[in-house]
C-alpha cells in the first residue's frame, strides 16, 4: 500500500514561502524523481554565482558539481530517508561555485510523493549557502583545540563558571586539569558544580561564598584561596582567580584560572621562617658583637689591676694573697680568650672579618704553636709530638691557620689523659681534582668523642658530652676554627672513637 502523502502547498502559498526563505538565503527546489527534472535550479545556481541554465536541470547535473568526496555521503542520506530510515534527508556538503571556489550547503528534503509500490516519485527540499557558519563553526572549533591544547600544559586549571538568576552555580568549561587539581573531573564538574563546593574546607566555605557575591555584586576581580580535600584524603591549598561578566538576562558568569598552591604556601613559609631566622641570628650577632667589645674594656682594668697587685714592691702580697690575684688573673685570661674567640665568631658571620692568603711554610708554624703550649702541656702531663716527613706550604692566613693549630692543639692537651700524646702530622696530599693540597692532622689519646655526637661538634656553644665536666671550656673555639678553615678554602673532618681519643684533620690549598 502506497505511504501517505504529504499535503501539497497550493501555488500561491508556495511562492510566498519561496520568497521569505530566498530573503534568508535559501532556496526551494523540487525533484520529480522518475523524469530527474529538478526545477528552480537557475536559483541555486544563482546562489553559486553561476549564469542561469547553465547546466541541465537535473539532479544529475547538480551532482556533478557537488564535492566528489561529499558525493557518496549525500546519496546515502537520500537512501536512508528513501528506505525510510531516517524521517527526512539532510546533508552538508560542497558544491563547487562559478569562480572555482567550494561552498558549503546544508541540504534538508522530503519525498511528497510516492508510486502505488512504494518507489519514490517526488521530492522537495531547501538548499542554504552556510560557508560562512561553517568557517566560523570550524574557527570555533579550531579555538576550541587550541585553548584545550594550551590547557593540558598549564599547571592549573581553566573554568567558566557561571551563577544564575537564582544564585545556582554551574561550570560551563573546565579543563583537564581539573582531575589533578580538584580529584574530580571535567564531566563530574559539569554535571554538578557543588561536587566541587561540597570539598571545600567547611571553615573556608562562607569565606569563599562572600568573597564570590562581593565580586557578583561590584563586578570586581575574584581571587580567593581556600582549603580542600581530594578524594585521596590529601588536604590541598587552591588559589583561584577569576574576572566576572554580567550576562543580558541576569547570570554572573565568571572566566578565571585555579591552581594547586600548596608547595608554594609551604616555600613561602619557609623563606618567612629562613627570614626571621637570619634576622634573629643577625641581631644576635649584633648583640653577641657590642657586647663583647663592652666586655673587653672592664675585664682589662682587672686585669691589669691584677697584675699592679702582684708588682707592688712597696705593699707587697702575702703567699696567700698572691695565690687569690693569680686565680683572678688565670679567670680573666680564660675569659678573654672566650670574649676574643666570640668576637672572631661574630665578625665571621658578619663577613668581616678580613684575610690574607699567602704562601705559609708549615713546619715552623707547626714549631712555634707547639713551643707556646708546651708549658700547658707539661702542667697536664701530656706529651707533644711533631711528624713531618716532607715541607709542605698552604696557601693561607698565616695569623688565622696559627690560631687554628692553638686551638686544635690546645684542645688536643686539655681534654687528653695523664701520660697521654698529642701528635701534630703535617704532609703533602694530592685532591680529588687532582690538584695539590697540604693536611694538618692533630690526633690526641684522650676520651674520644660518640658517634652520635661528631656531627654537632663545629656547633657554635655546644660542649657535648664535656658540657657538665671540670675542663674550662665554652664550646666556641671548634666553631671558630671551622669556619676560619672555610674561609681559607679548606675543610676540617674529625674521626673519634670512645676511650681511644680523636684525630682533627684541616686539609687546605697546597702553594704553587
């Protein structure tokens, strides 16, 4: 049984539909399917800038001017409309136009008549030039690509997000990004923007809505960091910054950018703390400096009163007397040398204190410091020994190395055994890059030192182990000849085993 036939405008409602549709670019034809005679074909060719009856007006003229590479995807669209797959034919395709140039044409038809059998007899449809939709549909698309491309490769995360009338939140874009940095996403965000809002820190979330309605309401730039939770349970700090539009019927709809600023939150923290860290220590050098220099006045005056009481000829000093002003003076010694060591320590962290390198003979150093504690080496029973086998000469301050060999060597006596042995050994080394580099080594047989304890050894007042003994001591001296040996260009290294005694070996820069 034939298919039911469309109803048939009457000729003067089809002119006038003909025209209003020709006002808006498209143009009506009409097929008579068994004679191929395609009529108003003058106007599509019109419509491709080519002279009217051109061609024969037939569908398969008209075929020969569409794309050969559209062709068969249009005969399959008539097909499925004809075998009733589809409710009408539609089709986008290129058409070559008079100047050479392809059109885009969308064609939509319908078949209107059919035989007693079922065949199609006639069809009628619409034909419109959308070249220009079509180039701007694909440099929208073409934007699209990009902006996602350019997506994939920022840290953070791009968005359209958009409030309603009603204050309904909505994202309309976001990128791929979003995954790492939200733990959810794009189509979930999409689909339901309080997935988002739901993972914000809970003492974040008015903030965060203020901040999102001042913004509304002024139209003002929105930035806001805040809190929030993915779904592996990692708490993430988020800084979001956005720049709103007011749409024409009432939405806020915001384009902005969103990143995972945690590390950086945690480096600026860090250089906050590094910062009050170095001007805490700064001022405690200033302090550790003033009054150093305010020490050094009084203590000299008792000193040197000190030694007028035992120099008095005409009020001499009784044995008992003279005992008491040689303990002051023993004290004040001491604590001069602790004030002398405390200021080459500020100067140092100040950068101010100066050197001059030079070349500097070891073996008479090593004599004279040797010579200046002998006595001290004496009075605590310890014996002093010399090993060099070759002349070695560092590069350095001969001053500042002399002052490290008197406080290693120093160090080495006063904290050996009784009957014990100091070894000064002085020998010319070859370094890891080859070049030439001169060692002082000073190995003592006194207590040794914990393994727990060697890495806090250069630390500025820390006696370790030797903090609640007898020995006088302030636990600057090591502090200062680390950082003097640094300052040279060398490095001091220490071994120790308890009960066995410890060995302070300063490597620096050999003299060409």
């Amino acid at each position: 049984m034939p298919a039911p036939q469309a109803a048939v405008p009457q000729a003067g409602d089809a002119a006038a539909l003909r025209a209003a549709l020709q006002g808006a670019g498209t143009f009506v034809w009409d097929w008579d399917i068994d004679s191929d005679a395609l009529d108003h074909l003058d106007q599509d060719l019109g419509l491709l800038g080519c002279p009217r009856a051109s061609l024969p007006r037939t569908r398969l003229a008209w075929n020969r001017l569409i794309h050969p590479d559209d062709l068969a995807a249009s005969h399959a669209a008539y097909l499925r409309h004809a075998g009733g797959q589809a409710g009408t034919h539609e089709h986008l395709y290129r058409v070559r136009a008079h100047d050479g140039g392809w059109h885009w044409c969308r064609e939509r038809g319908r078949i209107v008549e059919r035989h007693a059998d079922g065949r199609p007899r006639r069809m009628v449809g619409t034909l419109t030039d959308v070249t220009e939709q079509h180039a701007r549909d694909e440099a929208e698309a073409a934007a699209a690509v990009r902006l996602e491309r350019v997506a994939q490769h920022v840290p953070g995360v791009l968005y359209q997000f958009e409030l309603d009338a009603a204050g309904r939140p909505r994202f309309d874009y976001v990128s791929e990004r979003s995954l790492p940095v939200f733990g959810l996403n794009p189509g979930a965000l999409r689909a339901d923007a309080a997935a988002l809002l739901d993972r914000i820190d809970a003492a974040d979330r008015r903030r965060l809505a203020a901040t999102i309605a001042d913004s509304a309401s002024r139209l003002a730039l929105w930035r806001c960091e805040f809190r929030l939770r993915r779904p592996d349970g990692v708490p993430r700090w988020v800084l979001a910054v956005a720049s709103p539009q007011r749409g024409a019927d009432g939405p806020t709809v915001w384009h902005g950018y969103a990143q995972d600023v945690s590390e950086l939150r945690e480096l600026q923290r860090a250089r906050q703390g590094k910062a009050a860290a170095e001007a805490a220590n700064a001022a405690k050098t200033e302090f550790l400096s003033r009054m150093s220099h305010e020490l050094r006045t009084p203590l000299n005056a008792v000193l040197g009163f000190a030694q007028l009481l035992e120099l008095d000829r005409a009020d001499p000093l009784s044995e008992g007397q003279r005992r008491r002003v040689r303990l002051i003076r023993d004290a004040g010694d001491h604590l001069l040398r602790m004030i002398g060591d405390l200021l080459d320590l500020t100067r140092i962290e100040a950068g101010r204190l100066p050197l001059e390198l030079h070349a500097v003979p070891l073996q008479p150093l090593a004599a004279e410091a040797l010579a200046l504690l002998q006595p001290q080496a004496d009075a605590a029973g310890v014996r002093l020994r010399l090993e060099a086998h070759d002349h070695p000469v560092a590069l350095a301050d001969r001053t500042r190395l002399h002052q490290v060999l008197l406080n290693l060597l120093g160090n080495a006596i006063k904290y050996n055994r009784p009957q014990g042995e100091v070894a000064l050994h002085l020998e010319g080394v070859a370094g890891a890059d080859g070049t030439q580099q001169v060692r002082l080594q000073v190995r003592d047989t006194g207590a040794g030192i914990a393994a727990a304890d060697l890495p806090h050894v250069f630390e500025p007042f820390n006696r370790l182990a030797q903090a609640g003994s007898a020995v006088d001591g302030s636990g600057i001296g090591l502090a200062v000849t680390h950082a003097l040996v640094q300052l040279m260009d060398g490095r001091i290294d220490v071994c120790s085993r308890p009960g066995e005694g410890s060995t302070f070996a300063v490597t620096l820069p050999a003299a060409s």
